[in-house]
C-alpha cells in the first residue's frame, strides 16, 4: 500500500501522508474515520530487516575464510539493501482499515 496517494474508501478523496501516519484518522472531505498500522508494521520492518541482515552476515562470515572482506560487504552492500528491504517488507505489512 502506497500511503503518499491514500483516497478515502468512501468518497474517494485524497488524504495526506502526514495523517495516513496516525493510529487513527479521518478523512477531511467526509469524516470517515480510519485506522492505520503504520508505526507497527515500521518496527516490524525494521526488526524483521535487521534480523535477517545480521543471519546473512554472521553466516557468511562464519562459512567464507575472508570474513573481513565479508563484514565489509556486508556493510557496503548489506546496509543499502537492508534500506529497500525494509521499505519493501513496510509496504507490505502496512494496512489501513476503515474504523467502525
Ligand atoms: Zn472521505
């Protein structure tokens, strides 16, 4: 879900990224109220992206016999796509449910 271009489900208006980010918002044309996960699926991204580049390093340090040239990969290349990992995995996990 993209929230830089969230409409209302109800009388399909555009509602700004800055309120999509709130646990809970309404929309400025109707007033429907919604409920968004934003700063949950944030922490989970990030926890879940962390995770998994630390297992791929501590990994591939412990199987490769160069493991300094593999944390400094892994610093290089890891942390740039660890970045759109998370971005991507936020996406995903993000929901915005109309609040009843
Ligand atoms: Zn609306």
């Amino acid at each position: 879900m993209n929230i830089d271009h969230f409409r209302c489900a109800v009388c399909g208006g555009a509602v700004g990224p800055r309120e999509v980010r709130q646990p809970l918002f309404r929309c400025p044309g109707c007033g429907a109220c919604y409920r968004s996960n934003y700063r949950q699926a944030m922490r989970w991204s990030l926890l879940l992206t962390l995770a998994l580049w630390l297992g791929v390093t501590l990994v591939a340090a412990l199987l490769s016999e160069a493991w300094p040239r593999v944390l400094l990969l892994s610093l290089e290349l890891g942390l740039i796509s660890s970045l759109f990992l998370g971005m991507l995995i936020h996406r995903l996990l993000l929901r915005v449910r109309p609040e009843r």
